[in-house]
C-alpha cells in the first residue's frame, strides 16, 4: 500500500526541521497515522490550513519505509478547527476532545471506526454551538470511554445491579454504587449529576439542558475523574479546559 | 563510537533541534578540521550569548541590556504595540520597515494539546502594560495557524473591556500563486478582507 486515500481528523501537529510538520491524523479506515507533511510551514504551502488541528480532511497518503507516511494530497471536508480557534472555551472543548481520541488509540494503524465517528460528530456538534460546549464534551468523554470498552454504568448498581438512579459514584468500580455495595472512596453523587451523566451518554439533549449550573459542574467533575482514572496519566488540555 | 572528546562534542551537537546523528558528527568532523580561530571564535560566541543576552524588562524580546533596543529608542511610537509569538516575529516584522510602534514577545502561543495555557505566555505583563492608558492600539501579530488564532481570539476578549483599539494581521492568498490552490479558509479569510480597488 504504498499511496493510500483515506479520510481523517488532525489531532495534533508538531514542527519538524526547517519548514515541516508531523501531522497526528485520526483516520477511518487506518486509525491513527502519523504523516509528515512537507513544506507546510511555508507561507506558499498548498496544505494552507487544510492540516490544522481539528480540520477534518480528504487525505492522499504514501506509506514509506519508516513509520511515518507522507501526505500527498489534503482536500478539506469540514473546517472544524478555524471555526473553533474564534473561540477560547470551544476550542479548548476541542482540544481535550482531539487529546482524548489519541490517547484511546493507543495502537498506530488499529482502525476504531465508532471513535472516529464520535469524534467528528462531537467536533461538528461542538462547532455548530447548538448545545452548551461543555455538555458536549462530556457527552463525548462518557460514549467515547464506552465503544473503548470503559463504559460508565449509570442505570443499575455496578456490583449486585440493584435498579438505579443511586447517589453514588465509583470511578474505580466504574459506575454508581448502591448504599449496600457503596466501597470505599466512592464519591457521593447528586441523582440530579447522576441522571445527566445518563442523559449525556444516551443522548437526551432536552433533559441535559434543562439542568442548572451547578449539576453541569458536578457532573464535569465526575466524568473528568472518570477519564483521567481510565487513562490512567492526565490529560494536558484539561487543566486549560473553559468550562461556560 | 568515537573516543572521548570527539564522541561528546558528536553528542552534543545532536541535542540541537533538527540535527540528527549524521549531521552531528558531520558538523563535528567540520569543526576538527576547521581553523582554530575560527572555532574558539564560535565558542567565545556561544559563551556570550548565553552570559549577555537576556530578556527585556518591558517587551520580553531578546536583549543585551535590561531594555532591548526598540524599547529603549525615543523615536519609536508608545501609543501602539505590536503582540508576537517569538523574538524572530520581531525581526520578521522590522524587515518590512512599516511598523514604527513598540512590541510585545508572548513566548509562544496558547497549545491546549501541548500543555500551554494564557499563564504559560506573558499575558499577564502585557495587560499590565496596557494599564496605564498611554497606549492605544494593540495589533494582534500571531502566527497565522491554530495556536495563533487561538491566541489573539483569546487576547481580543481579555483586552476587550479596556476600549483599546485591536487589530489582527489580514490573512488571505500569497502573492505569487493561484487561485486555485488555495485552501478553502485561506480563500474564506481573503474573501472577508476583500478591498476596494481604486480606480
């Protein structure tokens, strides 16, 4: 396979000698990739801002010897990541959203199609400001850790399966606890902060707006906990997160 | 392996970004051969680069003395500053002998994904600076990309409640090229700041 098309999402970029960059693309067919892209640095580059951070692009690649491809071709689908750089709080939603979806392929060239899905969905939707920045991320953090296989259980007790909502969370146990199961360390939970991490994960937008500040926040903390205990290290957009 | 001295000046020299392992003991094997003036020349710069230079007190461009040289020049205009990322936007911007104002280096740009945040750079400094109304226009000379967007799209809202008039760079097509190469946000962004043509 030595030139390939696929599409994907820039997840980030960094400075390679005098006027390069290797581009760290999410892809659909082939997961992550990383692919240099020569001469983008230059102001008469014909990448442009095609390969931006948050861009969602038609890519041409060559597959080389190394374990960096090179870009060929880049035809933009969605500026995602010029809309959101107009934006301090959204784009650093956006940043965390990019950070997360490296971090969960942690395998080059694995494809994990419902993750990218997420992700361009979740970066469309962030993009667009239908709904509250910060409910979108999060709404992305919790169905992202599920199709990676760190799904939060929100309905039923994690340990006896004792019909929910309970005012308990574990985040190691993974999920709400009930009184009687309740381990150690176990966060208390309103059911209010409970039932919009419900609501975040199955998609019910009109109940996730209809919650006051202050649940949103609860809720935030939680998933951020959530996330960074899967991820076992700490996000580094995170701390610069602007939460509305 | 080289012996001793030969392999650490190698090593050395491959610790300086962009240079890898052959260009490093290609640049060694240059050095050996080069003529002993010429090297102790070399390193009596490098020693005092690292003992003169410093940063300006007020702008936080590079300096040989507490102030740079624009910040210490009567002539230069107080009212408006010009924000960059780096030192070198600096001299990117004197080149072009248009600007007659002052400046302020940032050190870097807002990188979420890289750990950088607003109080990682020297926002802090330059709100500050601003505080005392002398000045009164603030332009906006991020790199053209993302982490600079970001950037002054941050800087704008911060500065906003001050009243200052602030300005970004125009972004839009180089000279020199086609039309039809350029990527759709660049062609966006000239179309946004399209002109009037004189007749």
């Amino acid at each position: 396979m030595p030139v390939y098309r696929d599409e994907g999402v820039v997840l980030r970029t960094m400075p390679l000698g005098e006027a390069d960059r290797i581009v760290t693309l999410f892809t659909r067919r082939n997961g992550r990739v990383r692919a240099v892209a020569k001469g983008i640095r230059r102001t008469s580059s014909r990448f442009g801002a095609r390969l931006e951070p948050a861009m969602y692009v038609d890519l041409q690649l060559h597959q080389g010897r190394s374990s960096l491809d090179t870009v060929t071709q880049a035809v933009l689908l969605a500026p995602y990541g010029a809309v959101l750089a107009g934006d301090y709080g959204r784009h650093t939603a956006a940043a965390v959203m990019l950070e997360t979806s490296e971090r969960l392929t942690s395998e080059e060239r694995e494809p994990a199609l419902r993750l990218f899905l997420l992700l361009v969905g979740g970066l469309r939707t962030l993009a667009s400001g239908e709904h509250p920045s910060g409910l979108v991320l999060d709404a992305f953090l919790l169905r992202a850790l599920a199709v990676s296989g760190y799904g939060m259980a929100l309905d039923d007790c994690v340990h006896c399966g004792e019909p929910g909502p309970h005012p308990s969370v574990s985040v190691a146990a993974g999920g709400i606890v009930c009184p009687r199961c309740r381990p150690r360390g176990a966060a208390s939970a309103s059911l209010a902060a409970v039932g919009l991490l419900a609501d975040l994960l199955h998609g019910d937008w009109a109940g996730a707006e209809a919650t006051d500040a202050r649940t949103r926040r609860e809720s935030a903390g939680l998933v951020a906990a959530y996330l960074q205990w899967h991820l076992e290290r700490g996000l580094r957009a995170l701390p610069h997160l602007e939460r509305a | 392996m080289y012996e001793g001295v030969v392999q650490d000046l190698i090593d050395e020299l491959g610790m300086l970004p962009g240079i890898g392992p052959k260009s490093a003991q290609r640049i060694a094997f240059h050095i050996l051969a080069a003529d002993p003036a010429d090297v102790r020349r070399l390193a009596k710069t490098l020693i005092e680069v690292k003992e003169k230079v410093q940063f300006c007190r007020i702008c936080f461009n590079v300096a040989q003395a507490e102030l740079c040289r624009i910040c210490s020049d009567p002539r230069r205009d107080t009212t408006v500053i010009c924000v960059v990322e780096e030192s070198k936007d600096v001299v990117a911007v004197e080149r072009t002998r248009e600007f007659r104002g002052r400046y302020h280096v940032l050190g870097g740009a807002i990188n979420p994904i890289g750990g950088v945040g607003p109080d990682d750079l020297h926002i802090r400094e330059l709100i500050a600076r601003l505080a005392d109304g002398s000045v009164t226009e603030l332009i906006l000379a991020t790199d053209p990309n993302t982490e600079g967007e970001v950037t002054a799209s941050y800087l704008a809202r911060q500065i906003a409640p001050m009243g200052l008039t602030v300005s970004r760079l125009a972004s839009g097509l180089p000279m020199g090229g086609d039309l039809e190469w350029a990527d759709e946000v660049t062609l966006g962004r000239a179309f946004e700041g399209r002109r009037t043509v004189s007749p």
